[in-house]
C-alpha cells in the first residue's frame, strides 16, 4: 500500500527534445521533492531494499540503495507500489507504478510515474529540487506509449514516446509560455 504522496523519478538528457519524453495527463508544473527520508524507509517494514543486481546495476559503486513498497521476492520488486532510489540521504528518483519481469529482469512497466531530482545548496541549506518528470506508459523501463514529460526550466511534451523519446506529433509547451504542435521522428523534430 502507498502512504506517500506521487512525485517521481527517472534522468535522461538528450537535450531540449529527450526532454520532451512525455505525453499523459498530469498535474502540469506541479511536482515536489516526495518528503520521505532514508531514515524514515530504513525504519518501516512496509518497504524492503532492493539488491537484485539486474534490476539495480550496480548498486555499490554507485553509492545507490533502492527501496520497494510492495513485496519483494530474492531482491527484486514485484506488484504495483512506490521504488525509490537514495544516494546518501538524497531521493535521486522516484517511481509510482507497476514492476514486472523482463527480458533483464524487473522493469517499469506499464502505467507509471517517475521524477528525478538534483540537491542544491542555497545559503547554506541542502535543498531538493525535481529535474524532470514522466507520467504515462512504460514498456520494460522505456518510456514508449503515451505520456506527459515536464522539467524544471517548465518545458513540458504531450505525446506519443517510443524507447525513451517523442515520437509522432506531440503538444510542446516551451518555458516562455508558447506552445507548438511539433511532429518528432525517435526524439527528433521532423522540419
């Protein structure tokens, strides 16, 4: 059972058209850090860490730990709940969704939302910020289906994604406010 609110997580940087990997319904501009710390995780038992090394690469040299809200089996997640991602103390991603197995084991399938965050400090306090968000389809961990992707400067897509990247024609919203119908070819705009 999730007892947290949705923000999400996930980072991809293909400049100003990865950033438009979305393409769902959402709540426009409006995602915040989720307000659950490791400690708080840690001290639960409705979540259980992740070790399965094909679901999460390679968790030590990454400095990485990853939590599951819902039942975990030999270290992967199974079912529908809430995957955290820390490094330190800091929330790096965040996905709200459906687990199944594929081809390399546990991935993100099906309707979900992730949002990937960054720390700053600000005089001389440690902030969290999100970088991006997606909501919509998933297909074994790529953002593939239609979805809504938003980032922090305010570029927001609404579309059809294929392996990560817009795909088809897709609404583009642009930070200054202005929006375009623009038709992308596997995350390039088509002129």
């Amino acid at each position: 059972m999730i007892k947290a609110k949705v923000s999400n997580l996930s980072a991809t940087a293909v400049l100003l058209i990865s950033l438009a990997v979305t393409g769902c319904q959402t709540t426009e501009n409006s995602f915040e850090p989720p307000d659950t710390s490791l400690r708080m995780i840690q001290s639960t038992a409705d979540y259980c860490q992740i070790t399965d090394s094909n679901f999460a690469i390679d968790l030590d040299y990454l400095e990485l730990s990853v939590w599951w809200s819902d039942k975990c089996e030999d270290g992967s997640p199974k079912g529908s709940g809430r995957l955290i991602i820390f490094k330190g103390d800091a929330i790096v991603e965040e996905y709200v969704g459906k687990m199944e197995k594929g081809p390399v084991g546990m991935a993100r399938h099906g309707q979900g939302v992730i949002t990937h965050y960054f720390r700053e400090t600000i005089m001389g306090e440690s902030k969290q910020f999100p970088r991006w968000r997606y909501e919509g389809e998933f297909l074994f961990n790529e953002r593939t289906g239609n979805g809504f992707y938003t980032n922090e400067t305010g570029l927001r897509i609404k579309g059809s994604f294929k392996d990560g990247k817009p795909n088809g024609v897709c609404a583009v919203t642009f930070p200054n406010g202005t929006s375009k119908n623009i038709e992308f070819d596997e995350g390039k705009p088509i002129q």
